[in-house]
C-alpha cells in the first residue's frame, strides 16, 4: 500500500456501505458491500489470500473510496446498481450462473408473485439484479416481505384456505381486490432499484391524505409501513463469513487471450437465423453483459431478404444491427451461427467497424453439451479450434449459441402461427 491509502484506511467508518477499489490510473477495478467497511476493506490488507486473482487484484489497488449507507439493505441494492454501472474488470469474473441471482416480478400477472432465479426468461416479467450473494438478497427480501407483504408463489385459492400468512403479515389480503397489493409492490420494486428515501416520502404523503380523508385504518398501515422502513438500519442482512470469491469461470479472459483482444469482451452478441424453407425469415441477436444474458438488449429481425440463403440472412441481420451502434452501443464481440461462409458474408462489414467476430460450426446442433468448434480470423487466415465441454470459453459459448437459436426460433413460430391464421 502506498502511504496516501495506508492514512486514507484510517478513516474508514464503521457503518454499513459500498466500497470503490481503484487502479492508480483511477479506474474503478472491484466494488463491493459491507457491513463494517471499516473491517471490510481492511481485511483485503491484513490477511493472506490463498486466490491468485484475489491477490492480483489486492496487488493492483491504489486507491480506495467509499459511500455509507443506512442500513445493509441500502448496502446490497446500492451495490448492484454501481456495478451495472461502472462494470469493473474484477466484478466480470463474479459473473457466473451460480453467484448471480434476480428477483423476478410480473406486475402483469392477476395476481403477481416475487420469486428467486439465475435464469432470467423473455417472459414478459421484470428481472432485478442481478445480486451476487443468494443468501443476502433472500434475507432482504424476507424482511421487506414484513413491510410490503407479497406472494412467494403462484397464488391458488385452494392452497389458501388457511389464511396463516396473511394472518401473520407476510402475504397481502386481496379479498377486495389486487389494487393495493400491486401498489406496494411497485414500493418494493422502487426499493430494491434503491430508491429508500422516494419510497419513505411516498408512503409519507399517502398516510397525511388517509388521515386527511378520515381513512385511519389505512394511515395507521402506512403509518407502520413507515415506521418499520426507518427500523430497517438494525437488519442483519450480510453474512458475517462473507468474503471475496472470485469465480473459476475465465470465459470472458479467455476470449481476450484467445483473439488477441484488447480488453475483455464486456458485451457479446450473438446472432442465429431461422426459417423452414425460405419462409418466415428470421435472424436473432441475444446479448451478453459481462457474460451474462442481458436479455433487455434482445433484438430479432424479420429477414426481407427471400429464399433458403443463410448466408445473405446473416449479411442482412448484421448489416441492419450496425445501423444502430449509436442507439444500440457497440459490441466487443460478435458470434455468428456457423462456420467461414457465414463469417465470409459479414467479414467486411464487421472489419469496416474493428468488430471482432468469430464463428461457431455445430453442424446444427445447438444444445449447450454440443461439440464446440470455432472458427475465427488469424493473420488474414480463418483458423479452426475445438474446445472441450469443460473448457469455460466453450461453455460461454455454447449458452449464447443456445439462446440466440432458442430465441430465433420462437419468433419463426410466431410469424409462422400469424401466416396460418391469415390463411384460414
């Protein structure tokens, strides 16, 4: 440690917060929650850490800085938006399916539930997260499900002939119907985006007009929705054995040593086509974030290139996507579906932009245990690899090759669905 950061760490405070630690270029390389930031961010100085890339990241701290915060809660929720935010290079390799977790809402539902999943889905329901310790977000909910009660699961009023929970308070009463019951879910949802004082001010004004309106059963809910919001800060949330777990999952590192890159490949997009027989062609981009499916970046095509040509259908979903880096950002990598006929069809469109791409040659399978074979660019050279299932580059491949084939075919379904009714 540098002097400026062994005197800084002196004035860590005790509370609960997010921590900023910084390359001495001031690049935000890792953020994290805690509890105590003062025996949390020390601890990354005073103990051992047997993990390689623990130590490089200890090794490469210059600087630290920090925001408290009034409860773990606030801590949890607050570390979630900084690191979609900033996205540090340290955070990317966290990004695996077993370490990130979302809250999946559909206030679309009659009757809405809140659940838990690694797995997000183009359902229609809205995803939050994700959230990098299922334990700490599972304990926030639980207590949050105190102040807005919510159902944890597909409501069945057979299974609800007991009443227990919403005699103890933890699901709604919607005997009269969902009104209220989706009000506050959508305070939840503004809670967990970090919206802790809107949410008070809100539930603050409702409670003035209830009492104004003589309506005392609802100023006195709100009243304890209130007071119970202010309470939060005595929550214990974290796990006291929460430390710095970087992931074994190199996929996104391996990209960048594989092709020569020159960063880690922080968006990937992926492309599939589909059609049965020249008819209700398709094209699919699914998106990668960090190695996660982001799937709010989603894009299909209704191909108007006609007949059964991959090749010209790949060349117009690219060429049309490109329009867009502007609106759309720019990839860091592009993965077609297919081998060096696909990659020759885009080649000088993707090289007049410096977009990296490569190709994946399955002989039609796309099932996530496929074989893994991709072709990629060399020394003005197409050069072929395969990699075995355990290898973390071909399983990072093989899910984005799985999810743009899955999401290309359920838009062929449904233009193929539309075209049948028209026809009767």
């Amino acid at each position: 440690m540098n002097k400026q950061l062994v005197e800084k760490l002196k004035t860590l405070p005790s509370s609960p917060g997010v921590y900023f630690h910084k390359s001495v270029d001031g690049e935000i390389i890792y953020i994290g929650k805690a509890a105590v930031l003062k025996n949390r961010v020390r601890s990354y100085f005073n103990r051992e850490h047997k993990d390689a890339k623990t130590r490089a990241l200890v090794k490469e701290i210059a600087d630290t800085d920090w925001t408290t915060t009034e409860s773990e809660l606030d801590a949890l929720f607050l570390e979630s938006e900084m690191i979609k935010r900033y996205m540090p290079r340290y955070n990317i390799l966290l990004r695996d399916d077993k370490s990130q977790i979302f809250v999946r809402i559909n206030l679309c539902d009659a009757i809405p539930f809140v659940s838990f999943t690694r797995q997000p889905a183009d359902d229609g329901a809205d995803y939050y997260g994700p959230f990098y310790s299922g334990i700490a977000i599972k304990n926030a909910l639980r207590i949050l499900r105190k102040i807005f009660p919510y159902f944890a699961k597909n409501y069945s009023r057979e299974a609800d002939r007991s009443k227990l929970n919403t005699q103890l308070g933890l699901e709604p009463n919607i005997e009269n119907g969902t009104q209220e019951y989706k009000k506050d879910l959508r305070k939840l949802i503004s809670y967990i985006k970090g919206n802790r004082v809107a949410v008070m001010n809100e539930i603050e004004k409702e409670m003035k007009t209830a009492a104004k309106a003589q309506n005392f059963e609802m100023a006195a809910k709100l009243r304890n929705q209130l007071f119970n919001l202010k309470e939060l800060r005595k929550q214990i949330v974290f796990s006291r054995e929460e430390f710095l777990d970087i992931s074994k999952d190199e996929a996104l590192a391996g990209l960048k040593n594989l092709l020569n890159l020159p960063e880690i490949p922080r968006r990937i997009e992926a492309y599939d086509v589909s059609h049965i027989s020249g008819t209700n062609n398709v094209a699919s981009m699914v998106v990668a974030t960090n190695g996660m499916a982001d799937k709010r970046e989603y894009r299909k095509f209704k191909l108007r290139t006609s007949g059964n040509d991959d090749y010209s259908h790949m060349r117009e979903a690219v060429e049309r996507r490109l329009k867009h880096l502007g609106d759309w950002g720019r990839p860091d990598l592009v993965i077609i579906d297919g081998g060096i006929g696909q990659l020759n069809a885009v080649a000088d469109l993707l090289n007049a932009e410096e977009i990296p791409f490569i190709g994946r040659n399955k002989s039609g399978d796309h099932g996530r245990n496929a074989r893994v074979q991709i072709v990629y660019s060399r020394n003005g050279a197409y050069k072929e690899i395969e990699l075995g299932h355990d290898d973390h580059i071909a399983k990072l491949i093989a899910r984005l090759d799985e999810e743009s084939h899955r999401f290309a075919i359920t838009y062929h379904q449904l233009l193929r669905g539309k075209a049948m009714l028209d026809q009767k």
